[in-house]
C-alpha cells in the first residue's frame, strides 16, 4: 500500500540533497529511476517530495547538479526490481540527459 514518505525518508532526502549527483538518464536500466523532477531551490525539492506516494519497493533519491543558469536540485523514485515495477515506456523522464 501507498504511503507518503516518513520523517526518516525526508531527512535521508535531504541530506541527499547536499550531494551533486547528475541528473537520471532516459534509460533507466542503469539506476532504476522510474521519476525525476527538477527544482532550482533546495526547499521546494523537499517540499514536492513530502506529497510522493511511495510504495513498499520505492525509494526517493535526489541529488544536485548545475546548468547553465546555476544549480539545480532533483527529486526521484527509484525503484527496487525495474521489471517488476511495470512499462517501461512509463518512465517519467523529465530534465533528463539524453541516452
């Protein structure tokens, strides 16, 4: 069942936040990352992550890289086994880089 993410899961979050990490690729084989968005303050990251409904196999990630107007925070879900999770072609792949 669906769950908002705990108090742990925010704060693991946000300490993810502070680590520069590139955005996910469009091919998520690789790191399992079924969604992604992309916020330019820190504090609206977390805020957005607060109302994601994980359920049991799925994780938030995130991370922060620049472009060329300065940086950028990333919110994700990243899933356990990406077969069994579903399509594919579901993949929410926004702010990704090419792949």
């Amino acid at each position: 069942m669906a769950q908002f993410p705990d108090e742990h899961q925010l704060h693991d979050l946000e300490r993810r936040l502070t680590q520069e990490r590139s955005l996910p690729g469009k091919r998520p084989e690789a790191d399992r990352i079924v969604y992604w968005h992309v916020f330019r303050r820190p504090e609206d990251a977390l805020d957005f992550a607060r109302n994601i409904l994980l359920e049991d196999d799925e994780h938030l990630v995130g991370g922060y890289t620049r472009d060329s107007i300065g940086p950028v925070w990333w919110v994700g879900v990243q899933v356990d086994d990406l077969a069994a999770w579903g399509n594919r072609q579901a993949v929410h792949k926004i702010g990704g880089r090419g792949g």
